[in-house]
C-alpha cells in the first residue's frame, strides 16, 4: 500500500506469474526500467483491484493500469465489472478480449507456443497445463530465457498497451 501511496504511475497486476515477467516485459518494450519511468508494478495478490482504484479515483495525477485475467468472460469480468472506472482518465483496466485467452499464461502460451516448447522450460507432454498449475515456476523459468533471448517472444497486445499506456503523458 505504500509502494501505491507513493507511485505516481502504477501497473497492477493479478499475482506472482505478471509480477515476475512484468519487469522484463516493460524493458524489452521501453528499453529501460520502469523505475527510470516511475512507473510501480505491484501485484494485488488477486482480484483486489478495486480497493485500489478507489483511492487512485481520488488523485487524478496518479495513473493506474490494471492488467487482469477475463477468466473467460470478458464481457462481464472487465467491462462490466470495472465500468465505474470509466470515466477515470487515470485508470484503464487492460486484458485480453478474447475469452478463450482466459488467463496470463494461456494468452502467453498462445502468443509463443513454439517459442515456449523452444525453450525446453518443462519436461512435460502438456506444457500449457504445466503453466496454469506451476505459474510461478514457469514464471521464473520464462524469465531465464527472456534473459537470454527474447528477440522473438511476443508480448501479448493488452499487456504491450497497458505498458505503453501507462508511461503516457
């Protein structure tokens, strides 16, 4: 909560898996920190978004992106369930549209596939099965090869907006 209180800018995230790829995702983006942004990035440890964005309502010169899951139903999940955010310019709620990329890591995997079974990060059959139950694991492990090469992972495009949304004036 201090980390929000004292960041102008802020990325929300749902939990560990964005939190440990944010950083990296922001960099291969603006080529730098987040922090030469002063941008935060802050995970909620699950869907509390809205107590935060209720006091971000209050400071129009402190920017919130939220990026979340749709859990399959966009429709209701974000635009309904955030919609009293709508008029706030400084808070935009990003996440896929499409309810088949339900959650980070299958809108990951979905984007990379190849890329992923490339980097060899599991040994099993079912990679993207191994990534919704091991998230934080497979977090770290994507990181690692993000480290070495990321020439040709692709970002998924709600999570590149928010990141470019965010460090907008």
């Amino acid at each position: 909560l201090l980390n929000f209180t004292l960041s102008d800018r802020l990325i929300l995230v749902e939990g560990n898996a964005e939190y440990i790829l944010m950083e990296k995702f922001f960099k291969i983006i603006h080529k730098d920190e987040p922090n030469k942004f002063s941008v935060s990035i802050i995970s909620v440890d699950g869907l509390s978004f809205k107590r935060y964005l209720e006091i971000a309502k209050n400071f129009s010169n402190k920017k919130v992106a939220v990026i979340t899951d749709n859990d399959g139903d966009y429709s209701t999940n974000i635009k309904e369930n955030y919609s009293n955010y709508d008029n706030c310019d400084n808070i935009k709620v990003f996440s896929d549209i499409n309810n088949d990329n339900r959650t980070f890591e299958v809108c990951l995997y979905n984007r990379n596939k190849e890329l992923i079974k490339k980097f060899k990060i599991t040994q099993s059959s079912d990679i993207q099965a191994y990534m919704l139950r091991e998230k934080a694991e497979f977090a770290l492990r994507l990181l690692e090869m993000l480290e070495l090469d990321n020439n040709k992972f692709k970002i998924p495009e709600y999570i590149e907006e928010a990141i470019k949304w965010v460090v907008k004036n």
